[in-house]
C-alpha cells in the first residue's frame, strides 16, 4: 500500500514507524507545505496536523481521492468541530476515520506494546484502516462510534491540564482520583450530547487516553497544567513545552460551545478561567468545589 502522512511531527513519524513495518511505502507532507510533491494518488492518507492548522492546510492540497485517517486530537476554535468534519468539509471526502487512544510517540518508536481504537462510521472502512496498523506492538480494536472516539481524543486534552494541574498543587491522590473520575463523567456528558455513545468513553479513546496524558509528565498538556500551577504564564509555558499543547485551544472551544450547557462542564469552565481569564488555580479548585451538592 502507498501511505501518505500529511504532518511531519513526532505523532506523524511514530505512526509511520508502524507502517513500515507491515510493509507499506511511506511519503510525507508537511502543513508548510503548498501542496503534494508528488502526483501519485496514495492509497491511504494519515494527517496528523496541528488541529488550528487542519483547514488551512487542507485548502493548500488538492483532495487526494483516498480514505483519510485523522490521527490529530482536537476541535477547531474557529467552529467546534471534529478533525473528520472538517477533512469533509475541505476535501469534499467522506471515507474518514479516526485513531484515538493511550498512546505516547516515543514508546511506539521504540516497540513497547500500546491499543488503541480506529473508527469510521462505516464498519467496513474502520477495517481497512484497522488493516494498515494493526500489529502484535500496536493492538487496534474497531469502532462506528467516530463522533465518540473523536471526541474523547480531543477532550481528554482539556482533562490532562487539570491533572497536571492538581499534581502542581500537590492537592493529594485522593483529590487525583476524584479529578480523573469526574473528568471522565464531563467528557462523557459533552460526547453524548453531541451524538456519541456513552460506552465509547469508557473504552481506549476515552478512559484510557485520559488516565495516561491526566497523570504523566509525558503528556505536553500535564506538564501545562503542572507549570500553571507553579505560577507560570502561560506563553511562557507553550514556548517552554516545544510543541502543540491542543488541550489550551480545545478548553477554548469547548467553552465557546453555547450548545453544551455551562452546568453540563464545570471543569472546562473553571480551565478556561486558567487559560484564559487570569483565574488561579488554586481559586479554580475553590470555585469546583463549592458548588452546590448534586447527585452523581
């Protein structure tokens, strides 16, 4: 098979590390680029672009006539929506799907075993997909719940800055667990209003991805909460982290969300005061838990 990676990050290379090894002839693309280097039509395209960066980027590229893989984890401030969304938009392309899941670039680089789910809401398209990945290293399990995976790739970002957040304030282990629990009902709320099935977060994309980036300096988007934490601005922070932090653009799009009532995601709400309205961490903890009490 011919796979063409549209996005030159750590995330793009890791990915295509596991293509090769099944054999398949990998070509990059970069979101710097203006368009294909070549003419040859790929038989797959895997993007993994900066999410803010997705639409503009796909303008630049003349549709490719292949299925489309979105490997990328976020919303668009712009409108809300889903890498898949706008890949169709752009593109005019309907076979898209997504991967999401508990999965760091640099130990896929490196073999150690990882899962993780592909979907497509067409089954058939969710095994093709699943075919050009799947390998003992990488175990992929199939999804038509692509609203649900893409949305708990995407929000789980938010979740991991308030994790890292809680770990700078070094609030306890009791108080990481409740996060974590808590989080994943919020994530759970917003997916299901959108159109996705309540089980999809309880699986890889979903809790899965959130216990990992919410508890592990690894995750760009902790050690983002950890140092706002300590004090630090946050475009001091982004300049120090390297590299793309979607959680910070994704709370702004999740906030900006007037369908997703406020009650509906109090953590977003307080993260978003972090981000973006001077409010301290520590008062975002006080604002949580002083709320009124309410069944769970």
């Amino acid at each position: 098979m011919k796979i063409t990676i549209l996005g030159r990050g750590a995330w793009g290379r890791a990915i295509a590390t596991l293509v090769e090894r099944l054999g398949h002839e990998v070509t990059f693309a970069s979101h710097h680029d203006e368009g294909w280097a070549t003419s040859t039509r790929p038989d797959y395209v895997l993007l993994a672009l900066p999410v803010q960066h997705v639409r503009e980027t796909l303008k630049r590229f003349t549709p490719p006539g292949a299925p489309v893989l979105s490997l990328s984890k976020g919303l668009e401030i712009a409108t809300g929506e889903r890498v898949s969304q706008i890949i169709t938009e752009a593109w005019g392309e309907t076979r898209v799907g997504a991967l999401s899941g508990p999965t760091f670039a640099g130990e896929i680089v490196a073999g150690l075993p990882a899962t993780c789910t592909i979907a497509a809401t067409d089954a058939a398209l969710a095994a093709e997909f699943q075919a050009i990945l799947h390998q003992p290293s990488f175990r992929t399990y199939r999804s038509v719940d692509l609203i649900g995976v893409e949305l708990g790739g995407a929000l789980k970002n938010i979740y991991a800055i308030a994790g890292g957040a809680c770990e700078g304030l070094k609030l306890g282990q009791n108080s990481a667990a409740g996060l974590i629990t808590r989080c994943l009902a919020e994530m759970t709320r917003i997916g299901v209003q959108a159109g996705a099935r309540a089980e999809t977060f309880s699986g890889l994309s979903g809790m899965g991805d959130l216990l990992l980036t919410a508890t592990s300096e690894q995750s760009r988007n902790f050690r983002c909460g950890l140092l706002l934490a300590q004090g630090m601005p946050l475009d001091k922070i982004l300049a120090q982290l390297g590299g793309v932090c979607e959680g910070v653009p994704t709370t702004r799009a999740v906030h900006l969300d007037k369908s997703i009532p406020e009650d509906a995601k109090p953590i977003v709400t307080q993260l978003h005061g972090i981000l973006y309205e001077g409010v301290s961490p520590r008062e975002a903890v006080k604002n949580l838990l002083s709320r009124a009490p309410r069944g769970e």
